[in-house]
C-alpha cells in the first residue's frame, strides 16, 4: 500500500506528539507533514513563502486543522484554502478542543469536511485519530488532482 | 296777366295747384320761355315741391330733368330781391343753354323773413328784362307767397289740433272730457275710457253723470256740473259696484274770442292717495297710542313755562301721579330735592332751549316720596314756523343700572386691590401699543420697578433682547393680538438686568366692538421651579450616563465572559489531554518498568484529569445556558417528559423505574432550554433512585401554599433538608461521587433555566425518603 500523506496544522508540541502517536497505530500507513502555524500551513499548501521549493503534485489526502492557531487562526486558513483553486476542494477535518457553537458553524459554513472535538481521554483520542486515518486515508475517495488546477 | 294769375293762384284748392296756375300765367301772359316754381318744405316737412311750366314741353326735358333733381338754379344767393343772371360761364345750368336759353329771372318767395320758395324764369333773349315786366312778375310772386304762406299756416294749425288731440287722447291716468252746454259728452280721452270702463263710442253724446256715478252727493256733482265749475272729491261707483275715491275737477272753456263753448272735466283717481292717507291717519294713531301705553319710559310734555301738558303711563307708573294730578302742575315737583335747590330743573330747560336739546341723570321723586334714579332727555318743541311751544321730556329709570354699575365699580375696586395684594404674580395692563398701564405690587417684587419707573414704558424693557436683534415682546404682543392669548415660560429681566425665568400668560382684551384695547400681562416667576427642573434634568442625566456605563461595563464582563469561555474550551482542555496522553504513553510504553502500584498511580492521573475535562464541559455549559437568547414559543412539557423518560430507561433497561406523567401539561419557553431542565430532573431522579430496587418517578403539577407549580418527585435516596440551600450551587454535591456520579452542575443549570423563565424552584426531600423539586414558569 503506498504512503498516504496527512497535514497536521497543530501549534502545541504536546498534542502533536500525541497525534503523531495515535496515527501511527493507524493501520493505513501514512506520513504526516507538521507544520506549526496558519501561515505556514496556506505556505505549504499554496507553494509559497518557505515552502516555494516544494512540489505542487505532492498533495495530502487530509488536512488536520486545529482552530486556535498562532498568526492565521484555523478559520482564517480554512477560508483561504476554499478560496484558492489548487486547494478548494482539499478534504479538511478541523481537529480541536473547542465545541463552542460559533466554532462549529464557522467551520462547516466555510465548508469544513469534518468536525472533531479532542477528548481528553486519551484513548478516545487514539481512537478517534485512528478511525479518522482509516476513513479518510483509506475509505474516503479523494477529489481527482486535475493538472489545470495546478499553477 | 296779374289778374289771370290771381284768379288762378286764389282759386287754387292747394298749393300745387296754385304754383303750377300761376307759372302757366306768367309764362303764357310774359313770354317766358320756361318757369320752375320750387316750394321749400315747411316745419316738420320732408322735401321741397318743384313745378315746371311747360311741363309737357319734350324740348324742355333736359332742363325740366336738371332742375327737379338738383333744385333751385343756384342757391349761394341770399337776396331777398328778384335777380337777373343772363348767359355768362357758369351763371345757368347747362341745361338751360342746351335747350337755348340764356336768361333767368329768380325771384324769392319770402314772407316775414320765412322763405317759402323760389320763382325762376327762363327766356332765350340774354337782355335784362323791362322794369313792367319785372314789377309784373314781382307783383305774382307776392300773390303766389301769400297763397303759400296761408296754405302753410292751415296746414301747421291742423297739424297741431291733431297732436293736442292725440295727447289729450293718450293721458290714462286721468280722465279728460270735454262737455258741451248741455252737459254732454263731446270729448273722451283713455284715461276716461280707463276709468269709466265706457269706451268712446258709447260715452259720446251721454251726460256726463251716467258715465261718472257718484256714490253718495250726487246733488252736489249734478250742481257743480250745471255750474261748469267748480272742485268735487268723494267717491264714484264702478260698475260691479265696488266704489272709489275720485276728484272731479270742471273749467268753462272759451274760444279765442272769449265765448263759451263747453266744459272741461278732469277726474283724477284718489284711490292710493286716501290709502296713503288712511295709512298715515292709522299710524298718527298708533304713534299716539304707544306714547300713551309707553309703561317703561315716562313721556312728558310741557309748555314754555314747565308746566306738564302731557303725561302717559310710563310717566304714571313711574312717578306714581295720575295724569289728573300733575297737568299744569310745574315739572320742577318731579325732581328730588337737591337738584331743586341748585335749580337743575331750570338750568335744563334753558340748556334744551339753548342747544334743542339737555341730557342729564339724577334723582327722582315719586308721589309716595321714595327716589329714583333717573336718566332724563329733554327736546325744545317747536312749531311749523319754529317758534318754542314747550318741552318734551323722556325720562327712565336707571336705578338698577345705577345699582350695577355700583356693583361693578365695587367688584373693580375689589378685583384691582386683588391684583394688588397678588404678590407671587406679576399683572398689569398694557395699551393696544404695549406700553404699560398698570404695575402690581407682584410685578414691582419680580422686576424691581417701581409703577412710576415703568409706566408708559414699553413691555420690551422686561425682556431681553433676542441674540439676532428682534424685540420678543413685540413677537408676543403680536401673538396675543393675532390669538388671543399668549402663553410661554422665557427669561424676563429685572432692573438690575439679571434674567429670570417667567410663567407668562398675555391676553388682548377687546371692547365691545371687538376694538383692540389693550392686553393683560399676568406671570409668575418661576425660576426656583426651573432651577429644580435643571437638578432633576442634571439628576436624570447623571443616571443615564450611570446606566450607560453599568451597561458597557456589563458588556465588557460579557465579552470577557465569553472570550474566557473561549479559552477555557480551547486552552484548559490541552494539558488535561497532555496529562492523559502521556500517562497513558507511560502505561503502553514503560509498562515493564512500573510496578502495580505505578501503573495505579497514572491510572488515578487518568481519571483524575478525565473528571477536570468534564467538570470543564459542564461549566462551559452552565455558562452558555446564561448567554443564549430566550425563545419562548408553546411547549408541551408531558410530550417532552414521556420523551426523557423513554430515553432513560432504554439506556439502562434493567431498572424498574415507574413514571406517572400528567397529561398535557403546556407552557410558553424556550423548548431546548426546558428540556435541558427536564433532561436534568429526570436524570437527578433516576439517578438518587438507583439503589432502589422498585422506584417511581412523578411528574404533574399542585399547589404548594396556594402557588401553582410543577413539581418531580422519586422515592429515591433523598436528601437532608438541612443541606436544601446547596441543592442548587454549582459544583455543589450532598453526595460523593462514589456514591453517586456526578459534578453537581446539573441542578444549577436548572435553577438558571427556570430563572431565566422568570419562574422559582425549590425542593422537599429527607434521607431516603425521596425528593420532590418544584419549580413556576
């Protein structure tokens, strides 16, 4: 099974590693790509700024986007990527600790693919990172990459 | 020749005939070759006749033709003289040269400066003719002007009977007849025809009092007819034989030579004038009568010397005399005493013979002695030839007049020392050009003018200047005249010029023929009342800025509220999530080097940090209970029960939990709210029911103390009621957790709710006897 790619948007060291932890007991093999603020993530994604060198055609089959975010926050990013052509149709699952409602709504109205609040237990956490690698790594059918959409 | 001539002219039956006699004549008997006789028109006539001798002459037409239509040869000639003009350019008309003649004679007819016509005679020959000839002609011409002259006066006498006789004809409104010797009728106009009722035809020939029928005196008629002389009035029969008022007036009627030939009778119709007579007789009468009933004013006459000639009722009525008792007396007896002594009575008389007329008021005595006031008018009377014949005098009681006005002088009087003794009002009067009248001693206390200060100042000295330069109190005065009235609180100035605030109240005030007089000016000085108004406006302000700020202060611990929820959601979760993770790491990863009491000690880290998490969901719950709006709509709160019930005991299936749930209990809230209420009950119930093996559940309403409220009851572990006042704090627990779960948010969240409803809750329970929580929406 070839290597599937994930974009972790996480700011805190301890939930990253966490993270990190519960994906690599996915059972879909995969590699994450972390980066640590807003900014760097629409950097990543979009080519520019200190990732300009990177490979366009290297696109993640998921975005992890936490909300709390130093520089852009989460909302801002998520406007961003739905705004820009190479991105727009980019599986994204907010990732976060926040269920306030203006979080929710703000998310899914800016048409986030997923909504998943952290548990603090963190078994539920391994659980649900581990059915969320599986889901959308492996069930979920990504939108075609077409080379047009490509600058 | 002249005799021929005069034998034809006289013999004449007119004019014409004469003219054309006498041409042919002088023609015929002097050789002249042509004549032309014009007779110019008389008084009234329309054109001139012209005659031509020969008149059946052909050769002669041209000429004949010439002369008819354009008159007399020539006409620039006012000679009076008979003239000779012989053939010499223009002199003839071309006719008569063409005819071959070159001589005319003309001879004017006139008669007393009347030029009656003309005379021309035409020969052949140019040379003058003979002196006989000339005295010849002229003598026919004179015979020819006499015959004119005389047909002319015939003609204009005929023609003047005849008008007369027609206007005679034409009067209607008087009958004119003509009588003869006899007394017959020989002349009957219209009018006669009128007022007869007989027309001509049947009145001629009748004696005259068959067609005229006195109704009564018809001797006297008859006489004065006989007499053909004389004035009648009385009254004639018609014929249906209602009667009317006639006078007859009858004249001899002589010729020019002073003889009589008959009588003129005019009648004239008396009707409307004895009407018009009647009619003045009647209201003579009246007049007299209503002097005499005249109750309310006493109407006296008196001669020259003052003595009483007359004295009706009014009179009799007021002054208590009869008539009998006072004529001839003098009238100085009427008035009272004092006026007696300083001769008033004769003064008034003198007055009214001097001036036609006195006026004056004053005391009155009556027969029984008691006095009134009196308003008395004399006139002087006079006679057709304005000699002084005596007095009358009008006289009326004013006593109650007098009385009112004394009334409303004593009512003034009280009203002005009112005004006066007004000392919080400022009252005056103003003139219609607002200047001031009056100044109370109010007006005197408020602007620290003195009446004299003031008086005949304008009002605008109260006030101050407008700040672009108008005068406010012209504006007012302006107001009150356009209005009214004028009402309004402003600034007015004392002397010193420091302004205070006034309550101003300017009316105008009219006469009685709505004539502007002036206006009233009434105020109050209201500065101590504006002064607290400007506390309690100050006042007002302050508490509003207050408000405002409490509320922005609100908003702020709102804002801080919500962004500490914020963080709380986001930031106090992490390192409970670090703490867990990393234990439970520590427990996958290092299971082999920690012994069981290790592993123990993360498991209660776990837990630990587990129950923070939720501890923290719970809060971040309570707190949005408070910051979400209210949306009230109907609720059927035994749908939603049934409903929680049902989910409790599907989750654990095991309990034997009874629920009683009264039937439609329906309120108005916030569905998600009372739910979340209810939810909270319920599982607190079940929850305290738990270690019962058989327990019931309740829900339904009652009164507790005569409040109506609902109310949830178990028969679960209860609670002592000394603990009742922690039931509701948040975090607060009368039980352990391992006793029972829980982080005791759940009944402060309940409370909050039904508080939020603007309802109470407040529970019943002991230790193990259940517990019952009652709640108002």
């Amino acid at each position: 099974m070839t290597e599937r790619l994930i974009l972790l948007v996480e700011d805190n060291a301890d939930d990253e590693m966490l993270a990190l932890r519960a994906l690599a007991k996915s059972p879909v093999q995969n590699r994450v790509v972390v980066v640590r603020d807003g900014q760097e993530a629409l950097d990543w994604l979009h080519c520019v700024g200190v990732h300009a060198g990177r490979s366009p055609l290297e696109i993640p089959h998921v975005v992890l986007l936490d909300l709390k975010l130093p520089k852009v926050d989460g909302i801002e990013v998520l406007r961003r990527v739905r705004a820009h052509p190479q991105t727009r149709l980019l599986p994204v699952v907010i990732l976060t600790s926040s269920n306030e409602e203006c979080d929710v709504m703000g998310a899914y109205s800016l048409g986030a693919n997923s909504y998943i609040r952290k548990p603090v237990d963190f078994t539920q956490f391994t659980e649900a990172v581990r059915n969320l690698g599986l889901y959308w790594l492996q069930w979920n059918q990504p939108p075609p990459v077409t080379p047009g959409a490509i600058p | 020749m002249i005799c021929k001539a005069a034998v034809a002219i006289t013999q004449a039956a007119n004019e014409d005939e004469a003219a054309n006699s006498c041409l042919r004549a002088v023609c015929r008997g002097s050789g002249w070759s042509a004549g032309h006789l014009v007779i110019f028109p008389g008084a009234g006539g329309n054109h001139a006749s012209h005659h031509f001798h020969p008149a059946e002459a052909a050769e002669l037409a041209p000429l004949r033709q010439q002369l008819t239509t354009s008159g007399a040869t020539w006409q620039d000639d006012l000679s009076v003289a008979p003239v000779w003009r012989k053939d010499d350019g223009a002199a003839l008309p071309p006719a008569a040269r063409q005819v071959g003649l070159h001589g005319v004679l003309r001879i004017p007819l006139v008669k007393d400066t009347q030029s009656l016509g003309v005379m021309e005679l035409f020969r052949a020959e140019d040379a003058a003719p003979d002196e006989p000839l000339l005295s010849a002609v002229t003598e026919v011409a004179r015979l020819m002007t006499a015959a004119l002259a005389r047909a002319r006066i015939t003609r204009e006498l005929s023609e003047r009977e005849a008008r007369e006789a027609a206007l005679v004809q034409s009067v209607q409104d008087h009958a004119l007849v003509m009588l003869d010797a006899a007394g017959l009728v020989v002349g009957w106009n219209a009018g006669a025809e009128r007022l007869s009722g007989a027309p001509t035809h049947q009145a001629l020939g009748k004696p005259i009092l068959e067609l005229f029928r006195p109704a009564d005196g018809r001797e006297a008629l008859a006489e004065l007819v006989r007499r053909e002389e004389g004035r009648w009035d009385g009254r004639l029969l018609r014929r249906d034989g209602t009667t009317w008022w006639a006078r007859m007036v009858l004249s001899p009627m002589h010729d020019g030579d002073g003889r009589r030939y008959g009588t003129s009778l005019l009648v004239q119709d008396l009707t409307e004038q004895r009407r018009l007579e009647d009619a003045l007789a009647a209201s003579e009468t009246r007049f007299r009568l209503l002097v005499e009933g005249v109750k309310d004013y006493a109407l006296i006459t008196l001669d020259m010397n003052g003595r009483i000639t007359s004295w009706n009722l009014g009179a009799e009525r007021l002054h208590g005399h009869s008539a009998r008792q006072v004529l001839g007396t003098p009238a100085e007896r009427l008035h009272g005493e004092e006026d007696r002594q300083k001769g008033r009575p004769g003064e008034l008389l003198r007055e009214a013979e001097r001036t036609g007329r006195a006026e004056g008021e004053g005391w009155r005595v009556r027969a029984d002695g008691s006095r009134f006031w009196a308003h008395v008018v004399l006139t002087a009377l006079r006679d057709a030839a304005g000699a002084p014949v005596g007095y009358s005098m009008l006289c009326l009681d004013m006593t109650e007049r007098r009385r009112m006005e004394e009334i409303i002088l004593e009512s003034e009087a009280r009203f002005r020392s009112l005004v006066e003794s007004a000392e919080g009002y400022a009252i005056f009067m103003l003139d219609a050009d607002g200047r001031i009248q009056s100044w109370n001693s109010g007006a005197e206390r408020n602007h620290g003018y003195t009446a004299a200060e003031v008086k005949g100042q304008p009002l605008g000295i109260l006030y101050p200047r407008g700040e672009d330069g108008t005068d406010p109190a012209a504006a007012a005065l302006a107001r009150a005249r356009a209005e009214g009235r004028h009402e309004e609180e402003g600034l007015r100035l004392r002397k010193n010029g420091q302004p205070f605030y006034a309550s101003v109240v300017i009316s105008a005030v009219h006469d009685e023929e709505g004539k502007l007089r002036g206006f009233s000016y009434v105020a109050r000085d209201i500065t101590e009342r504006k002064q607290s108004e400007e506390r309690l406006r100050k006042l007002a302000e302050t508490l509003e800025k207050r408000v405002a700020e409490r509320t922005t202060q609100l908003e702020d611990i709102n804002r801080e509220l919500e962004a500490f929820s914020y963080s709380v959601s986001h930031d106090l979760r992490a390192p409970l999530r670090s703490i867990d993770g990393f234990g439970q790491a520590l427990l996958e990863d290092y299971a082999d080097k920690l012994d069981e009491q290790g592993k123990h000690y993360l498991q209660r880290m776990r837990a630990a940090s587990q129950r923070m998490g939720e501890l923290i969901d719970d809060l971040l719950r309570l707190s949005r209970l408070t910051r979400s709006e209210l949306q009230r709509q109907r609720v059927d709160l035994s749908v939603m029960a049934q409903s929680i019930a049902a989910e409790l005991q599907r989750r654990e299936p095991w309990r034997d939990v009874r629920f009683i749930i009264e039937e439609n209990l329906c309120t108005w809230g916030d569905p998600r709210l009372l739910r979340v209420a209810l939810e909270n009950l319920f599982s607190n119930s079940w929850k305290f029911t738990a270690k019962h093996a058989h327990s019931t559940i309740e829900f339904g309403t009652t009164d507790y103390d005569g409040v109506p409220c609902y109310f949830v009851r178990d028969d679960g572990a209860g609670f002592d009621m000394a603990h009742a006042s922690k039931l509701f704090g948040a975090f607060q627990r009368l039980h352990s957790p391992s006793e029972f779960e829980g982080t005791g948010i759940g009944l402060a969240t309940v409370q909050r709710i039904i508080r939020r409803h603007g309802g109470r809750i407040w529970a019943e329970g002991a230790v193990e006897q259940g517990a019952t929580f009652y709640f108002t929406l």
